[in-house]
C-alpha cells in the first residue's frame, strides 16, 4: 500500500497557517466568485466582450439556418470542441503535476521559503497551500468537460434545425435560436473554466506566501477585467478598432 500519510498529517498541524493565510484564502475565493458575477451577470455585464460575443454567436446561429450547406458551420463547431478537450486534457495533467507536488513538499518548502519575501513554512503548511490551486484546477477541469459536450449538444441541435424553406421560417429561426442558446451556454462555462486556470496561476503564489497570494489573484482579476471590458479585441467584437 502507498504511504498516504502526507495527504492528512496536515490537518493535525493546521496551527502552521496564520490568519493571514486564512485572509488570502477568503481573498481569492472572493474574487473567483465576484469575478464570474461582475463578467456574466453584474451590472456592466452587457458590456463583457462574453455578452458581446453572446450576440455574435445567436447571429451565427440565425445565419445558418437560412444556410443550405451547414460544412462550415460543423466545422466551426468541432473546432470548439477540440479547445475544450485541449484545456480539459491540460487540466488533468496540471492536476497530476500539483499531486506530485505535494509527494516532494519537503524539497519544494526549502525552495520556497528561499525566495526573496517568502513566508516561512514547513511541508506540511506547504501541502495545504497546494489546495488552493488543486481545487481551482479540478473547477476548472469541470467546465471544460462540461463545455465540450454542451457544444456536442449544439451540434446535434444544428443538425435538428429544419431547411430553409417557405413556410418554416420561423420553425428553422426557433430551432436556431436554441441552439445559439445551448452555443453560448457551452462557451460561458468553456469562459468560466479559463478564469478558474487563470487564478490557478495565480493561487501557485501561495506557495510563497500569503501577501503573494493576494497580490497575484488582484493581478488576475485586473488583466480578467481589461480582457473583458477595455481590450482591443472587445473593440474588434463591436467594429470600433482602429488598426495602428
């Protein structure tokens, strides 16, 4: 039997953790979930570049109905597929990594606590800190998973949406429009699962220390924030670029 004694000799020991690392961990847990509200439904949510692109994908949606060869739009689709499976595979294989990780926590606690303002930890409070970025990147996995196969679905509604013919206009435009529905369903957990491995990255601070917890996970809800609200992309989605 393997020795699996590093996964629970940590919480005999929670007294290693300070307040302070109590605090980061509330922190980051509030800008995750604040994050995913102010994006999908808070007040400047219509302003999202995922609200906009929310518009762009009933449009697509729409034009394929009145579209007699539908290659294109299968094609499209499997493309969103092969991204999720992609980032799920990854996800996986991070989780793998961050595991392993807690199997060297003494060397790696020794590392860490070398870097320039580190907080001090043993292993085991090291192992604890893994957490944070484990649970994000099992959340994160999720959504992907998730993702790809509410974009499989789509794809059986596409196929479902009837020709374009006199008569059954609004048959084919109702059918459209759902799966433009289960289409940007897909892609808001396919966007929620980038945001859960953006604040992995940023959780692996805690590593350091609790102040570098909560400098990082600011940082990724700033750069979240810029991509969706004040990008060049955005301005892209709504015709407003001017190329340089």
């Amino acid at each position: 039997m393997p020795d699996l004694t590093f996964l629970y000799s940590p919480l005999a020991r929670l007294p290693e953790l300070t307040v302070l690392d109590l605090i980061a961990v509330l922190w980051l847990a509030l800008l995750v979930v604040g994050m995913s509200w102010y994006v999908d439904t808070g007040p400047q949510s219509a302003n999202s570049a995922s609200t906009i692109m929310r518009a762009k994908r009933m449009v697509w949606m729409e034009e394929m109905a009145r579209r007699e060869v539908r290659i294109m739009d299968g094609a499209l689709l499997r493309g969103l597929q092969q991204g999720s499976s992609f980032f799920a595979s990854t996800a996986l294989i991070c989780l793998g990594g961050l595991l392993a990780m807690m199997g060297q926590a003494e060397r790696l606690a020794e590392v860490a606590d070398s870097m320039p303002f580190a907080h001090p930890s043993g292993p085991d409070a090291f192992r604890i800190r893994l957490i944070a970025p484990v649970v994000m990147i099992v959340f994160s996995f999720f959504k992907f998973a998730w993702a790809q196969r509410l974009f499989g679905y789509c794809s059986v509604m596409i196929g479902a949406v009837p020709e374009w013919r006199q008569g059954r206009e609004e048959a084919a435009l109702k059918a459209a429009r759902d799966a433009g529905q289960l289409n940007w369903l897909a892609a808001r957990s396919f966007a929620r699962g980038l945001r859960g491995l953006y604040f992995t990255l940023g959780s692996l601070a805690f590593l350091i220390g609790p102040l570098a917890l909560i400098a990082s996970a600011s940082a990724v809800a700033l750069i979240i924030h810029r991509r969706e609200f004040r990008s060049e992309s955005r301005s892209a989605m709504l015709g407003e670029y001017e190329g340089r």
